[in-house]
C-alpha cells in the first residue's frame, strides 16, 4: 500500500509544479494569488488533520521555546510562499524545480549542525550534486541572462534556502506540538507574512475570478500531496519512499521542456534534472 501511496504523492506534486505555472501565467498579483492558494492548502489540511487527529489528544507546549521555533519556522515558509508564484511567472518551472532542490541541502547542512546528525560521505556527495546542478542551469554559454532574469534565479534560490531553514525547524516544532497540529500551524499562521503589510481586495477577487476551481485543486495537489507521503513514510521505509517522490523533478523538468515548450539549454536542465535526482536519493540514505 506504501507504494500505491507513493506513486500518488508523486503524481501530485508533479501536477503542482506544472499547474501552477500554467495559472500564474495570468496572474497579475502573484503574492494576491499565494494567499489564495495558501488558505485553500490550509483548509485541505484542516481536513485531512481532522481525519488523523483525535481532538482530545491535543496538547500545547508550555515554555517559549516551542513558540519561537514555530514563529521563526513560519517566517521562513510565510517569505517562500510570499515570493514563490513571483518566481514561477518569471523563470522556467523546469529550472525552478532544479533550483528548489538547494531546500533539503540546506536542511540538511542545518540540521547536521543544529541536531547533531552525522555527515557521511555519501550525504556529502549528494549535496555536493545538487550544487553542481544549480551551478550548471545557473550558468549559460551562449548568451548572457538579462537583469530580470538573474533577479528571479537569485531570488528563486535565496527562497530555496529559506524553505530549507524550514524544513530543518520542523523536526523541533513536530517533536514540541506534535506533528498533526504543527502540520496545521505552518500553513495557517504564514499567511499573515504573505500578506502583510496589505493587499487590495480587488486583486484578491480579481485572482480567485482567473483561477476560479482550478486554485482549489491546486492547493488540493499540494496538501493531498503531503498527506499521502505522511501516509506512506508511515507503512515504507523512507529510502524508499522520499527517492520515488522525490522523481517529481524529472517529470518537471521534461514536462516544462516538452509539454510547456521551455527550450532554453534543456540539455542542461535535463542532465541538471538527473543529477538533483541522483543527489536528493543520496541525502535521504
């Protein structure tokens, strides 16, 4: 059953990265529709969270702590979701996708110093893929990138990094509120960040007009996507479940190259797309 799981999860968050490219081409307010998207996800998590979840088994944590990992965690994913749909509409989602695989490098880079978790040389040789890919699509021969472009590849890999960060805090927040209702919280409370400091209303209802359904399938993909995972890490092992899932990225990038008709250097993305593949199998061993 893990696999059956797996394969779904994958298929999810396929459709995520080429959906929400495809959506944010008619967007004229990226960080209107981030909102959108990000309440329509949280609501899908409050449904799944109240499948799993028996309410009365709830406790919050005394102490601090907890709320400071939870508030600098939201932070980092609140400026990720604020900047991600900018950062689609303007570069190649073949090329993002390559560029958001910095995130568990970074994860894993912090959580080796901040949990003291071993570094061993084939996590090292993984990490070490995923920076030579980014440098690889990064880097193009025959012609220079424009200003805009450059301002959105650095600003798609500073929000990579910050999703890392994220994820590296979430092994302290689950293990503080629990995982179900942590899960809740991370989607939720970012949304404030998304928003602050305002918004029109209009461009609110201008973006849920455009996208209509298809953001609330969209943000279905996303948190269905992360259930099903959940749901298979618990009946497989993780080296093999995170691998499979982690495959999206191929798919991305020949989805963005074949089916979006994203041609900049695919030679590049595809061999780029290879070696993130290859780097993630590394570091989840």
């Amino acid at each position: 059953m893990w696999l059956t799981y797996t394969l779904i999860s994958l298929g999810f968050f396929t459709g995520l990265f080429v959906f929400s490219k495809i959506l944010t081409t008619n967007s004229k307010d990226q960080r209107a529709f981030s909102v959108l998207y990000s309440l329509f996800a949280s609501l899908w998590a409050l449904v799944f969270f109240l499948i799993e979840t028996d309410l009365n088994s709830i406790v919050f944590p005394s102490g601090i702590i907890p709320y400071l990992v939870l508030t600098i965690a939201c932070v980092f994913y609140g400026v990720f979701e604020r900047y991600r749909f900018k950062v689609m509409k303007n570069i190649d989602i073949s090329l993002f996708s390559i560029i958001l695989t910095l995130a568990p490098v970074t994860a894993f880079i912090g959580s080796s110093i901040l949990y003291k978790e071993p570094l061993t040389s084939i996590k090292i040789i993984g990490g070490a893929l995923i920076i030579f890919s980014n440098i690889l699509v990064a880097f193009q021969p025959n012609k220079q990138r424009n200003k805009s472009d450059k301002k959105f590849v650095g600003l798609a890999t500073i929000i990579s990094i910050f999703l890392g960060i994220a994820w590296m805090l979430d092994k302290s927040g689950a293990g503080y509120f629990g995982t179900p209702v942590y899960s809740i919280l991370v989607w939720f409370l970012p949304i404030s960040i998304i928003f602050l400091p305002y918004i029109k209303i209009s461009n609110i209802s201008f973006e849920l007009k455009t996208a209509s359904w298809k953001i609330i399938a969209l943000a279905f993909l996303n948190s269905a996507g992360y259930y099903l995972q959940l749901k298979a890490l618990t009946l497989g092992e993780a080296t093999r479940v995170i691998p499979i899932v982690q495959a999206s990225l191929i798919f991305t990038v020949l989805l963005g190259i074949f089916f979006l008709k994203e041609k900049e250097n695919k030679i590049q993305k595809i061999i780029a797309g290879i070696a993130c593949f290859l780097g993630v199998v590394l570091l989840s061993r």
